[in-house]
DNA sequence: ACAGGTTTTTAGGTCAGCCTAAAAATTTGT
DNA sequence: ACAAATTTTTAGGCTGACCTAAAAACCTGT
C-alpha cells in the first residue's frame, strides 16, 4: 500500500501531538493547528487514514496511530533526523538551517538508501538538536532529559537537547554559546521570575530567562 | 513562481526529447510515450506550462523550452546528476541502482543544499554514466563522444559513457567488466552483421553486437 | 438540565493532474 | 487531390487535497 506524502505528514503530526501528553487521543483542532491545515479538511484526511488503518478514528473523540500508522510515521522521523545529521555533519549546515531541507527529504522513498546513509553517517544515535534517531527497527534510545527550568537547586549539568526547534531559539543559543554537549552548572535561581544564572563549560556566565531554560533539555552531570 | 514536480518533470522530459534531433520541436505524443501519460493529459499541462511562460507552444505543431523553461530542466538534471554522485561515491551504489532514487531527491528544492553538495562531492564535472554535469550557470562540457559503432576501421579509444540507461544494458556492461574510463581497442568488424571485437585493456577481449556497440560511447584515445 | 460556547463533521466548491471518448486538424499514400 | 490514417485537441469525468459555510455533537457553568 502506498503512503502520500500528506499522508506522511498527518502521521507523523499525530505521531508528535500523541507525545504531548501521554497516550492522549490527539484531537482535530491540534492536528489543525499543528499543520495549519482547516479543521474540515483534516476530518476529510482522518477518514481515508482510517479507511487505509493507519489510525483508530471515532468521530468527535479524536485519533490515535495504528501499529502500522505508527511504524509509518517513524520511519519518517527516522528519515528525517538522518539527513539532519547529513546535512550538518557532511555539508557543514547550521543546526538552525536543517528542518526545512529536512522536511523535503524525509520523503524521499528508498529503504536501501536509508540503511546506506544510516551507515556513512556511522550509525548515529542523535541528530544536531540532540533528538533520539529510532533505529532500523523503529526503536527510540530512551532519553531522560528535563528541561533546565525544572531544576530547583544548584547542580550541574549536560546540555543534550532542544525542546524547541525555531530557527531564533537555536540562532540565540549559538549567539550565546551554549552548544550540545556543554557543561551548565546553575550558579543561582532568581525566585522572582525564575530565570537562571548558569556557568557555561566553567568559564562562559549567562542568565536564562524561564522560557529559555524550559526549552533547554539537560541530564545529570555523570 | 513555484513550478510543481510534474510540472518539472515534463519540462525534463521535453527538455531530453529536444536534443535527440537538433532544435526539433518537440510533439504531443513524443513527451506522452516518454512520460507514459495519456497524449490529452500532456496537451492539458502545456496550456499550463505556456501561460508560466516556461514552454512556446503552438497547438498542432509541438513545443519548445523558453529560456526559463530551459533553465529550470538544467537544473533538475544538475541536480539528478549530482544525486547520482553522491549515490554511487559516497553510498557505494551500483550505477544501475541509482536512477529511481535520483529520479526522487532532483525534485528536492534548496540552492543551497545543491551548492554545498556539489562541494563535497568536489565538484564532479561527470556522474556515474558519463553524463555531463551542469555547472551552477547551467553550462554544460561538451563531449564529443561517439558511439563506438560509428567507427569503420580498428582503432584505440576510450570508453566514456553509455547511451542508453537501463538496468539490464549497464548490468550488461558491469559483467563484461567495461567499466567508465576503460581503454577500448577494436580488433575487428564483422561486416556482416557489424559485430565488434574489441579488447578491454589490453587482456579482456569482449564481442559487442551492434546495438550494445551503439550504446558505448568513445573518444578517440589521447 | 439546559443555554451558550466550542469542537467537529457534513455539504458543497475549487484546482491540479490524471483518464476515456469523440471531434478536429494534419499528414500520408496513391 | 483527396480518402484514410495518424496526431492532437476538446469535452467531460474522476480523485486527492485543499477551502468556506452551516449543521451537528459535545462540553460547561449555573
């Protein structure tokens, strides 16, 4: 059975709205907004993904992905976060320059093309923003990160992901410095906004505004 | 002005049909049995494709690239091309195994992503056949190669592309052991059915039928 | 429990890109 | 030169993927 490429992408859009909250049944409405696609039209899609049994659809309750469904749109985000690190580690992109090129190629239809380029890439576990590449198989490395903001004590600290992937965060975290795999050690928390005071690999000092440190995925020091 | 895939790809097709005779205008049906779509169908898009301007088309008489149109079908092979560089160099494909995924990633649209990869791929002025390569202004080498059943009399050349692109035709070559760059003597015609014996660097002797003869093309050997 | 607001679906329309069948234009053979 | 064959276009239809407007279902607060 073949897949559109707009199929494609209502997968994987219910395949990352299903994530927000755990195992929730994604609505129409999110869908809408996530692709800024009208609601009507979305119900019309939700139909034909459920004819084809890429999704379970109970109408006014909201959609959850198949097996199949689900296997599908990670393929894609496989896909994707490959040529994220082609195009950054290979072509010397800018991580903020990747997701649109990205969003063509992971269209791109060739099981034997993944598997080669999976292998020149040298079987990478992450992409540039520190997202969890899903194997052949479709599994995902669990990633137990937190967002920076979380955190309610002094500690330290690796930055190894972004829960947030527009083109002015990433450009702002380059502009300060902070990069995958830095050290940050939270040197003080101001209670009144709850922005944060860090120290960048021991010698870099900047403040974080909460929206900023929320988007700031770390792990514990090992 | 955005131009769809299938817009792109008949203006490929019109683009290659136009160069198997000089300057000829290009038919309904030509760019029909190439595209294998119905003859209606392609009258449909070059109305479309003539009010963008890409195409000159006057009804019952055939069709002609603008320079726009021009332009844009340069492009796309460039970029074919290119892709099929990057199969085969660095993705260790075979030569017959790339044309379907190149056929897919020549649609991919960034400038950018094409100016880089052109770089990493150091600039390659062939892909894996011996096609010519586009430069960024569209220029294009000229080869004067000639297939190797044009020649009348003994002879060295050098083996330096097919004519013909099929899996079963380079699958052909690939087990023969002619490979792009090999040196190519002829030994005898055979007048009677214009047969080739040739010799493949200097040890693999090899008999071609005309029409695979037809299909190699040489330069003269420097 | 039901009025008002929100969400979702239905109904009907558009456009791109394909199709078949039939009509029109062009080319070919004698 | 003109009938027959071929090529090309026109006419009308279909499907996927979008839209707007209106109806239906669902949720919420008093």
């Amino acid at each position: 059975m073949l897949i559109s490429l707009t199929e494609e992408n209502y997968l994987k859009a219910i395949y990352s709205l299903s994530h927000l909250e755990a195992d929730a049944d994604v609505s129409t409405n999110q869908i809408s907004d996530h692709l800024s696609i009208k609601a009507a039209t979305v119900t019309d899609m939700l139909k034909r993904l459920a004819e084809k049994k890429l999704i379970h659809y109970i109408p006014y309750q909201g959609v959850k992905l198949s097996e199949k469904g689900k296997s599908t749109a990670i393929k894609v985000v496989r896909k994707h976060r490959l040529w994220e690190v082609f195009l950054v580690d290979k072509l010397q992109f800018k991580w903020d320059e990747v997701h649109e090129i990205a969003e063509q190629l992971e269209h791109i239809n060739s099981d034997e093309l993944i598997q080669r380029l999976d292998k020149f890439l040298g079987k990478p576990k992450f992409d540039p923003h520190g997202d969890p590449i899903p194997d052949a198989n479709g599994q995902l490395n669990i990633v137990k990160a937190i967002p920076l903001n979380q955190h309610k004590t002094k500690g330290s600290f690796t930055f190894v992901g972004v829960a947030e992937h527009s083109k002015t965060f990433l450009q702002h975290l380059t502009s300060i410095g902070l990069k995958i795999g830095d050290a940050v050690k939270i040197e003080e928390i101001n209670e009144f906004d709850n922005s944060f005071k860090v120290k960048i690999n021991k010698t870099n000092s900047q403040f974080f505004s909460n929206k900023v440190a929320s988007n700031i995925l770390v792990e514990e020091k090992k």
